[in-house]
C-alpha cells in the first residue's frame, strides 16, 4: 500500500529564499547584499562577556524560559525604553531566536482554521509558521510610497475587511522587514482599535526596534490602552548586538499567554545557550550611546546605499528602520522577482533577495531587497558593481 511519507504542511512551503541567495552569491562571487547578517564584527565587550560566562563554567542548561539574569535585563531594558513594568518571572520566555519565539507563540494560541492576518509583503517566515502552527493566513497589502517623505501604508478599508470571527492574530514587523517601513502611532492606534473590537491578538515583532531613522519614534503595541493583555512582544539580541548567529530571542506576553507559550517552547526547544544568555544580559546594559550610534551609524550606511543605487539606475524606497530598502526592478524581460536576482548576482556580480520570497505563493511584485547591514568597503563594492552593470544597461 503506497503512503505519502511527506507531510501537506512540509509539502505547502519551499526553503528559505534569503538563506538560499546567500549560497548564491558565494556560487557567482557576488558581493552579498541580500541576507541580513551583518560582515562587520560584534561589540568587542559582548564577545568578551560570552567568554567569561563560559570560563565561569556557565554551560550547562539554563532555566528552560530563560536564565534569570537575562529575564531580569530583560525586564529592565524595556522599563528604560518602553516605560513598561514587566515581571520577569511570570511575563517573559527566552527563546532560541526570534524565529523559534514567533513559531513557540503561534503554537501555543493557534487552532486549526483560526485566521492569521499577515501585512504582505511580510518576513518569509511567516507563511510557513502560519501553517505549521495550523493557522490560515489572510495578507492585507502594504502599498509602496510616492515619495521619500512618505513610506509604506496599509489601506484601513482593507485591514478592516480582513477581520472576522475566526480571525485569532494579527501579525505586526515594525521597523518591518522587508520594506524598512515603520508602524506610526495612528496605524498602530487603528490595529489595536480592530483588535479590542474582534478579540484578537496582537503578536509584534519589533527585533528591528533600535534601528529607526529620521527621528521617528518606535511604537510599542502594548503600550496602547487596551493592549496589555492581548499583545505578545516578539524580540531577540541578533540585529541590535550583532549576533545572529547566537541565536537569543525572547518573548513578552501575559501570564496566562506565558504559562501556555512557555509549555510549547520547553517541548520545541528545551532552552537556549546559557553562556550567551549570559552575554546578552551584559550588553542589555550597555550605555545609551551603544544604541543611539546604532541607528546613527545605519542611518548613514542607509544613506551611503540609497544614493548609490539611484545613480545605478534602481528606483530605491526611502526606509524608515531595519537595515533594507527595496527597488522596483529597472530591466524588463524576466519571468519573475527571482529571475532577475539570480541574473543579478550572475551577470551584474551582486547578490539581492527576490521580493517574491515575501508574498503570498512567491506572487512576483517587480522588485528586489537591498541590505545595507555591511560594511562600508562592502556597501562601496556592491555599489561600484552595479554601476558597471547598469552602465551597459541604461
């Protein structure tokens, strides 16, 4: 008797795009400005803290929601930006990154046939955590601004139609990733507006929080009247700290949001690194000028590639946070998004992300996703690199 030894929901979803276009551009030699991991090292005083948390033998499990010396950095990180009071014993799960605390929320509230609303185009992962958690995703679009003293926008009449009874989630990327756009106080008021209305939750990724530009604010979903107890605050240490290949993430939810999403987790992934925990701890801490040259200094890398890939002929959105801006594709005559990232990478020598990859069944949109969290000799070749090839082009 034949059996289908493959799962529907494995079999409803491909490999990551971004990661693949990594392995891409070491295959073509392209310069790499398409995965968001950084080429520049971490804060010298981080690694240091993660090798004397190991030479203090701290390597062993930790307490499987988080070692307290992180909960409690935790907890004071957020009472010193986002004035909130959190009890780091019962409102907060450390997690094996970001990915592994939106896959242990969306386990632990889902039931099968309940909605997830997603903005699209959304982070990649989570159409595939949508359906592995048995969730059926509705997309609600983000359309592209006019100009750079605007950024990406959701239609409120579409948002509002997205909602209904069976709507459990909605999921919120600000700064968002993959198009740099930030959540405004009036958007983030609306969300939580349609979320009190429809008993629904609000689970927020904010990973990006600490890298926003031009003076803009970020907003934070739970700090919203009515939104305590039904925002889950999605967070971790690899964009701010530069480690993401450490692999620390954490959760913020209510108590009884927690006591369910902790169970899930255990069972996922029993705990993560207890050194590295250790670390993040320590550079939950650091000074405030360790964030504000943050986000100076990726402001101004934002500035270095926005220029350089306009004068190479690609029309680039202005971001307003994360480290990515997005480009229309300038070239007519390829099948989809990631034809012409793969010809880019082979012909033009650089390496981008199909913007394919972040929308429903890889629908193609005509662009592509630049990452400027390099560094500036990278920035530079990649810029130079596509003025040669736009320059047989144009």
């Amino acid at each position: 008797m034949s059996k289908d030894l493959i799962s529907h929901k494995a079999n409803s979803f491909g490999e990551s795009i971004i990661r693949g276009m990594t392995r891409v551009a070491t295959a073509t030699k392209a310069v790499n400005l398409a995965q968001g991991a950084p080429d520049f090292p971490t804060d010298e005083r981080i690694k240091q803290a993660a090798i004397e948390a190991i030479q203090r033998n701290i390597n062993q499990y930790a307490i499987t929601w988080g070692a307290k010396s992180l909960r409690d950095a935790i907890a004071a990180k957020e009472k010193r930006f986002r004035g909130r009071d959190l009890d780091p014993g019962k409102e907060i799960t450390v997690c094996c990154g970001a990915t592994e605390a939106m896959m242990s929320t969306l386990l632990a509230v889902i039931n099968p046939g309940d909605e997830a609303i997603v903005f699209e185009p959304f982070y990649e992962n989570y159409g595939p955590d949508s359906i592995l958690s048995g969730a059926i995703p509705r997309y609600v679009k983000l359309h592209p601004p006019a100009n750079d003293q605007e950024d990406w926008y959701y239609d409120e009449h579409e948002l509002a139609a997205a909602f209904n009874d069976r709507t459990k989630v909605i999921i919120i990327n600000t700064p968002n990733n993959p198009t740099g756009k930030v959540f405004r106080q009036k958007e983030m008021e609306f969300i939580a507006q349609l979320c009190q209305k429809w008993n629904v939750l609000a689970v927020t990724d904010e990973i990006y929080e600490h890298i926003i530009y031009d003076g803009e604010k970020h907003v934070t979903m739970a700090n919203l009247p009515g939104m305590k107890d039904r925002t889950i605050t999605i967070n971790g240490a690899s964009k701010t700290f530069t480690v993401t290949g450490w692999r620390i993430g954490y959760i913020i939810a209510p108590e009884n949001l927690t006591v369910a999403i902790r169970k899930v987790h255990d069972y996922l992934t029993i705990g993560a690194a207890a050194p590295l925990q250790e670390a993040i701890a320590f550079a939950m801490g650091l000074p405030d000028d360790f964030f504000q040259h943050l986000s100076k200094d990726y402001q101004r890398k934002r500035d270095l590639l926005l220029a350089g890939v306009r004068e190479a002929g690609f029309k680039a959105y202005k971001p307003w946070g994360a480290y990515y801006l997005v480009s229309p594709i300038p070239e007519a005559g390829f099948k989809n998004d990631y034809d012409y990232s793969i010809h880019l990478a082979e012909k033009g020598h650089v390496a981008t992300v199909p913007m394919n990859s972040f929308t429903l069944e890889h629908t193609s949109i005509g662009m592509i996703r630049f990452c400027f969290g390099k560094k500036d000799e990278t920035l530079l070749a990649g810029i130079e690199k596509l003025k040669a090839y736009r320059a047989v082009k144009v």
